[in-house]
C-alpha cells in the first residue's frame, strides 16, 4: 500500500523539505529533491532502496518476513516482507529505476524483548538475503538499539538518519 501523507518543514540547514511517513505494511517512492521518508521501527524492517542514477528511491516497512501458508482469511499481504519488498522494487522501476543500479540500506530489526523466534532479526536477514538474491548492492545494514528507532530517508541523494528511540538528539547514525 503506498502512502502519500506529507507536510512541510525544515531540514537541519534550513531547507525546505516535505516529509511522507508511512506506517507498517506501507511503502513510499519519490524523486523530489526536498522529500523525505520517515518511519518508527521496533522489530520491524525498512529497506531503503534507491536508483542513484536516476535520483528515485523509496522505502518500505514490514512487519514480518514471510505470509503464511496458506493466508489466513483477511490477511493482510502488505504487512510481510515477501510481498512488500517486490513491491517497492517493482514500483521503483515503473518510475524509470533500473534493477541493475539500486542500492539498498536496510534499517530496523531490533530486539524488542527475548523471545525463541527473534522476529527483529528474522526480518533483517530476510531482507539482506531477499536484496542479495535479487542482485541489489546493500550499502550499510546498521544494528538499532533494543528499543529501535526514527528513520529519516531522502531517497534523492541516499542520505538517511537513524535516532535510536529513547536517544538525545546528538546520538543519531548517517548512512
């Protein structure tokens, strides 16, 4: 499910930019120079994918890695990793992105709580290995912190900032 909610602000040089978050089990593409991308993530996983070339990216936020089999009756496909990560891909490459040109930083996966089934790093693994497969270069997969954290993405030039939630402003990673 795409998203298009965005609103007006400033970056941290003062530049106008026009944030579009999503929420789990959605996606976002733009070319805009002055957009960016933000999301929350806990266990969950986003792919930021990107044509550098053609200055067109987008990220993605799934909660799962893969749907069960059979789905359950009012399922919902956006909300697993093997749907959604096609998903983006396909859409950046209905703007004009070429397969052979994108690059991905995957953000996300922390581990919420101890559990036998780590989902958070059961969803990165999927995605590094769902980019490998398809042939992507994976630029950076940083680890969050256990609690997560605010991802912001400007899928025009690649730059993304992670502040691990709980975390002062200063204490922020860039891809």
């Amino acid at each position: 499910m795409k998203h298009n909610s965005c609103s007006r602000a400033w970056d941290d040089e003062g530049r106008p930019v026009r944030h579009k978050s999503i929420a789990q089990g959605q996606y976002c593409i733009s070319d805009d120079p002055d957009a960016v991308i933000t999301t929350v993530l806990g266990s969950c996983v986003a792919a930021c994918i990107r044509d550098p070339h053609r200055g067109i990216g987008g990220m993605n936020h799934f909660v799962l890695p893969k749907s069960p089999t059979p789905p359950p009756q009012h399922c919902d496909p956006y909300r697993y990793g093997d749907h959604l990560m096609p998903s983006l891909i396909d859409a950046l490459i209905a703007k004009g992105a070429k397969l052979a040109r994108l690059e991905a930083v995957v953000f996300g996966g922390a581990s919420t709580f101890e559990s036998f089934y780590n989902v958070g790093e059961r969803n990165r693994d999927f995605a590094l290995d769902f980019l490998f497969a398809e042939g992507i270069t994976i630029i950076d997969a940083p680890r969050v912190c256990a609690l997560g954290c605010r991802l912001e993405y400007w899928p025009f030039s690649g730059k993304a900032v992670q502040t691990p939630l709980g975390a002062t402003r200063g204490a922020r990673h860039r891809a």
